[in-house]
C-alpha cells in the first residue's frame, strides 16, 4: 500500500507539470509514429527475402549474417528515433522546472542541436541492446539472468545521460561517466527502485481489459470489436501520458542530483525517496 501510495503522488505531481504544457505530449506521439513506419519499412524487406513459392519454385531466404545486420540497423534507428525525442521532451520539462514557459520548438530545436550526439549515444545503446539480447537468447537461465542483471545495472548507470549531454553538452562517453557520477553520489553505488510510474500505469493497463472481459459476456460480435478498439485507445494514450511523465521526472531527478534542489513542483519525499539502498544480503 505504501508503494501504491508513492507511486500515485509521484504520477500526480508529475501530471501537474504536464497539465502546463500539454505540448509535451507531442513528443511521446510522433516518436511512436515515426517507429512504427520505421518498423514496417524494415518488415518488408525481410518479408521479401524469406519469399518462398512452392508452386513456382521461387524461394529467397535471408542469412544469418544480414539478418543481424539488418537487426542491427533497426536498433540503431530506432533508438535514434526515441532518445530524440525524450531529447526534445526532457528538453521542455527542464525549462519548465526551471520557471520558463517551454514550446514544443524549443524542445525540438534542441534535440537538432545535437542531433550527432543523440546519433553516438544511439549507436552505443543499440549495440549494448543487441549484445544482451543476444546473450539472452543463446544462453541458459544463469546466462539471462546474467544479461538482466547486466540490463538493469547499464540502466542506471545511464540515467541521466541525455541531460547531462544536452545541458552540460559534453560528448557521450563523458556523459555516460558524468551519469554514473551523478546517481552514485546521489543515491548511492548499491540501489533498489523503492516506487515508480509503471508501478500505477501497469494497474491503469490491466484495467483496460474490463471492456473487453464485459464484451464477451454480450456475446455480440460488434460490441467485441467496439470493446477492443477502446481499449486499444486507451492503452495508446496510457503509453503516451506514461512516456511524458517519466521524461518530466527524470528531468526533476537530474536538477536533483546536479544541484541538490528539489524542483518545486515535487516534494522532498518522492524525490529523494524514489531510490534506496539496499541491505548488505540485497534484500530490502
């Protein structure tokens, strides 16, 4: 209950900065759409190139070597396409905890500036996603624990990379020292999440299946289709409200731990409190 109780205060605190500047939302919007047309312009091509036609005898098939290569072009853009525009969004939400009044030019005009960065920066965690991935797939239980672990460790590590790059404009590789900097000596080497927003938004998502659980015990078939449609909305605009908030609070958490304030819109409890350390066994 009391991990509930944060984490709903952290969300409303958060909404409260975004309700000033709905334009954030953009952002979250047109990352997802460009993503989506990215994934489909590479769908196609490996579609084509695993053609077989049994009854002509045509048969195309893709290698494993281009296959990874294309796996990994994909990971590169679209990480690209996503750290630009939580570029853009953490953009705005720092001026807005700052006392300015943010457009979403301004987020995107910044994000531009550094455009090669973010390139560098995708180019690093898209090849850091594809090698623990990799792991992962090929090996056996320890090896993907290993690779989550590894994950979760590289997360944090990498925290507060894109606003140290955009508002230190230092290179990547020195953000990414500057980064691990930061969260250590603010919450320490050996940390737990203590509350988060996909703790709320995971509960706001399993009640979006209520619809269609309903549905079904009409038993008609356009109330089916009309049940899905919502929730397929709603799930929509849950992910984009989501991906809004936490580029607001990671904005929040690197003012924080760059200048030991607590912007003004949080209060003292959900920031210093989002992190605790844990026990020398690694238990809370």
């Amino acid at each position: 209950m009391g991990k509930f109780t944060r984490s709903f205060q952290l969300v409303k605190e958060s909404f409260e900065v975004l309700k000033k500047d709905k334009e954030i939302m953009l952002f979250p919007v047109i990352s997802a759409i460009v993503t989506v047309l990215l994934l489909i312009s590479f769908l196609v091509p490996v579609f084509l190139l695993n053609f077989k036609d049994t009854s002509s005898g045509i048969s195309m098939e893709m290698t494993g070597n281009y296959y990874y290569i294309l796996l990994f072009v994909f990971y590169v853009l679209s990480y690209f396409i996503v750290i630009f525009f939580n570029t853009g969004l953490i953009t705005c939400a720092n001026i807005r905890l700052n006392g300015g009044d943010p457009t979403f030019r301004d987020g995107f005009n910044n994000a531009k500036k550094h455009v090669g960065k973010i390139f560098v920066w995708a180019l690093v965690s898209a090849t850091i996603g594809l090698v623990l991935n990799l792991i992962s797939e090929r090996s056996g239980m320890l090896g993907k624990i290993a690779a989550a672990l590894i994950g979760m460790a590289w997360s944090l590590l990498t925290f507060f990379v894109i606003p140290v790059m955009i508002f230190e404009n230092i290179g990547v590789f020195e953000s990414i020292k500057k980064s691990g900097h930061l969260f250590k000596k603010t919450w320490g080497e050996n940390v737990i999440a203590q509350f988060s927003m996909g703790f709320i938004f995971a509960i706001l998502g399993i009640l979006g299946i209520i619809p269609i659980v309903i549905s079904f015990l009409t038993g008609s078939f356009a109330i089916i289709i009309l049940a899905f449609a919502i929730t397929v909305v709603y799930w929509v605009i849950l992910g984009i409200v989501s991906a809004s908030l936490n580029g607001i609070f990671v904005a929040a958490l690197y003012n924080y731990a760059n200048t030991g304030k607590i912007p003004s819109a949080y209060s003292p409890e959900v920031i210093e409190g989002v992190f605790r350390p844990k026990n020398i066994h690694g238990t809370i």
